[in-house]
C-alpha cells in the first residue's frame, strides 16, 4: 500500500514538472515570436523611414493581419497618406479602428485627426479626448488647441493652457510654443515675458516656431533683452531650414538689411521665395516689391502684380494698396480701375490713410465707381485726420463749396490751415493761396473762431505725411 502511494506521489511529481516544462517552452516561444515581431517591425519602420514603400507596406500588413495593434496603426497610416498604397481614408479608418479597440492611444488621435480634417467617422473631439485621457501629447495637444480655438467646444483658455501644459510636459513642440505664446501675448494666461522666454528656450532643440521667436526676441531686443542681431540670424537659420515659412521670411529680411550677416539681395530673394511659396502674405507682398524694383533680380512688373494680388486676396492691407497702385496705374497689368477700386477701399477699410485719400479720390472722381461726393467726403475725412496734406486740401475744398458736405467756411478754413503747413509745396502754396481768398470772405468773428479751432486740429492731425 505504501508503494501505491509513493509510487502515485512519483507520478504526482513527474506532472507537475512536465507542466512547469511545459509553461516554460510557451514562454519561450513567445519570447521568440515577440522577438521576431520586434524585428519585423522595426524592418518596416527602417523602411518607411527610408521611403521604400512599396516594402514597407508588405511587412506592416502580414503583422497587422496577425493582429499586431502597431502593425495596424501603421497601415492605417500608410493608407491615410498613400504610401505603398492608395490613398484610402475609410480603409485607414478602418485599420485604425482595429488598433484602437487594442487600446493604442495613437490610433485614437489618428482617428480625431480624420475626422477633424472631415473624412473620418464621427467627430473628433471624443478621440481627442481619449488619447488625451491616455496621456498621448498629440490627443493632449489638440484638446488644447480645440479649447483655445473655441473648435467643437465653447473656448476655455485656461482649460486650453492646461492641455498645453500637460503636452508641453511630454515635450510636444507645438505645445511648448503655443503656451510659451499664451504667456508672451497675454491669452489665457497672465502676460509674463520670463515665463514665455523660458519656454522658447525649452522648445528652442525641438520646435521651429519657438526658434523663429527667439530669432525675433533677440533680432528686436524685446523686454529688455539686449539686441543680438547675429544670435537672431543663427536661430531664423536653423528654423528656416525646417522650412517654417514666418522664419523663411524673416531671414531674407536680414539677408536685406545686412543683419546679423552681411547684406546679400539675392540669398534675400531666395528665402523670401520660398516663405512666399508657402503663402505667407507678408512674404508674398516683399517679393512682389523685390521684383517690382528690381532687387536681386531681374525687375518684373507682371509677377509683382501678380505677387502683390496673392497678398491682397489674403487681407494684406500694404498688398492692397501697392496692387491697387498698379492696376490704376496700368503697371505690368491692363489699367483696371473697378480693381483698383475695390483694393484700395479694401486697404482703407483697414485703415491706411493713403489708401483712405485714393477711395476718396475715387469716389470723388468716379473712377472704377459711381461718383459719390458723401463717400468722398468721408474717406477724406478720415485720411485727412491722419495726417494726409492732399487729403485735407480736397476736404477743404469740399466745405468751402458744399459739395459732400455742408456749406462751412469755419471747417475749409481749419482744414485749409493744417495744409498749409505741408512739407509739399505744392500742397502748401494752393492751401496758402485758398487761405488768403477764405480772409477775405469771413468776418472776424468767424475769422477767430476757425484760428482758436485750427490750433486744436494741427495739435491732432498735423500734416505727416
């Protein structure tokens, strides 16, 4: 009987040790699997790194369909922007969805990234919001950015500067920035220059966009920190080269001026190109005035009307104005004054004083519009109280006339005053000699009380122009 026993208890022993060796070798043959998962995949990513698609896609795809949530993210990626593969947005939906319900965090922002762009399922702000919830700095990111935007949600600036804050912990570039911004501008948070400067400099390794402030910190000197015209033109250099067009932009303006560098027209065409090839306005408006002149280049005056248009569509008050000049003036395009018209209204909607004085001029003239001596009067008005002599000369003669305005000697006295101490002389001695004419004609009651209201017009809208 003892036998039996021993002999059960031997048996008893012998499976649990072939159990134990059992659970070992599936242990080590997931080991290898893992490894060899590992290894395919990082395959792949040196593939898509290099560019080499059509290899790249083979490999994530055999992973994903084993259902290696990685694997699918990537295919889902690689459909999204057509690499390897056609361009599929539903089928990049589809595989993100699969690496989703694996909980990747990243799945779930690429999800909201479709939708916010309107071609995934659903809205954005749940998938944003569960990435972020996963701590994933993009899902943390655009939390931020839909709360400081005010998109899909009610705008919450200190909720938005949390997210950002969370992001810019994880060391997500654009978070840095931005929230380094919020504290340089004042917007959701108490304006602190030391603050935003400190995260410039965190960002300074990782992001272009704080680069290009710290380039114009020192390029300026602002809040006291000292001009370094030289440190400015190494950081507008390092961000232009990620081509960030703000930076593009703001290196060819050193280019020009000899800032930081020595002065060089045609490295400053070049980057102003390239910033006005991504669109910026104000990059598309310098080049214009480049070519128009001749700088760097051969002088062009079609492809500076053309430059000076992209710039105005986009609301560039000086592009309006210098577009209009050269549609009015038939330069390097048909002469167009209904064009030129809506330009500079468009300027002086924005508050140019000159563009103000040519849609007065306009209107006054019924030139690319109906004649409108009112309108006229208005825009001469507002030019002239910004200093424009040839504006205050035509409203003078508006009043002393009553045309687009009432009959008043006293206003064309006053306005013919302040255009009178013009450094145009021209302007001066026609503003002089109607003067001479209004002493003539006023009695000296008038007289006196259009001098004491003269003395308080000069001190406000003296000629400056």
């Amino acid at each position: 009987m003892k036998k039996i026993i021993c002999l059960a208890t031997a048996l008893s022993l012998i499976s649990i040790s072939s159990l134990a060796l059992a659970d070992e070798a599936a242990d080590s043959l997931q080991y290898f699997h893992d490894k060899a998962t590992q290894q395919k995949l990082q395959d792949a990513d040196q593939k898509l790194k290099n560019k080499e698609y059509d290899k790249a896609f083979p490999l994530y795809k055999a992973l994903a369909d084993k259902g290696n949530k990685v694997a699918q993210y990537q295919v889902g990626y690689m459909y999204q922007h057509g690499y390897g593969i056609e361009k599929d947005d539903q089928s990049a939906t589809a595989w993100y969805l699969k690496a989703r319900q694996q909980v990747l965090p990243a799945a779930d922002y690429a999800l909201g990234a479709l939708s916010f762009n309107g071609v995934g399922i659903g809205t954005a702000l749940p998938y944003f919001k569960q990435a972020a919830l996963q701590n994933n700095p993009d899902g943390l990111y655009m939390m931020g950015y839909m709360n400081d935007s005010g998109t899909g949600v009610p705008v919450n600036k200190e909720l938005a500067k949390q997210f950002y804050q969370k992001a810019a912990d994880l060391s997500m570039p654009q978070a840095i920035y931005n929230l380094g911004y919020m504290y340089y501008m004042g917007q959701g948070a108490t304006k602190d220059f030391d603050k935003a400067l400190l995260y410039f400099k965190k960002g300074e390794k990782v992001s272009a966009k704080c680069q290009s402030m710290l380039g114009l910190i020192y390029a300026l000197g602002l809040n006291n920190i000292p001009v370094d015209k030289k440190k400015a033109f190494d950081y507008f250099t390092t961000a232009a080269n990620q081509n960030l067009a703000v930076a593009e932009y703001n290196l060819g303006i050193m280019y020009y001026n000899g800032w930081g560098t020595a002065s060089d027209s045609k490295n400053a065409v070049t980057w102003i190109a390239k910033a006005a090839d991504q669109g910026l306005a104000r990059a598309e408006y310098f080049q214009g005035y480049l070519v128009y002149n001749g700088i760097g280049q051969t002088q062009n005056l079609a492809q500076a009307v053309e430059l000076y248009s992209k710039a105005a569509d986009q609301g560039l008050m000086d592009a309006q104005f210098a577009a209009a000049t050269l549609y009015h003036n038939g330069e390097g395009v048909e002469k167009d004054d209904q064009k030129a018209a809506v330009w500079y209204e468009g300027a002086a909607n924005q508050g140019s004083a000159k563009a103000q004085y040519m849609t007065g001029l306009f209107y006054q003239q019924g030139l690319g519009v109906l004649p409108d001596q009112a309108t006229a009067a208005k825009w001469y008005e507002l030019a002239a109280k910004q200093g424009i002599d040839t504006a205050q000369l035509a409203l003078a003669a508006m009043y002393a006339n009553g045309v687009g305005v009432a009959q008043d000697d006293k206003m064309a006295y006053v306005w013919l005053s302040l255009a009178a101490t013009s450094s145009n002389q021209q302007v001066r001695d026609m503003a002089v000699a109607a003067l001479n004419t209004m002493l003539k004609i006023m009695n000296p009651d008038a007289l006196n009380s259009a001098k004491e209201l003269a003395k308080v017009y000069y001190t406000k809208y003296s000629a400056k122009h």
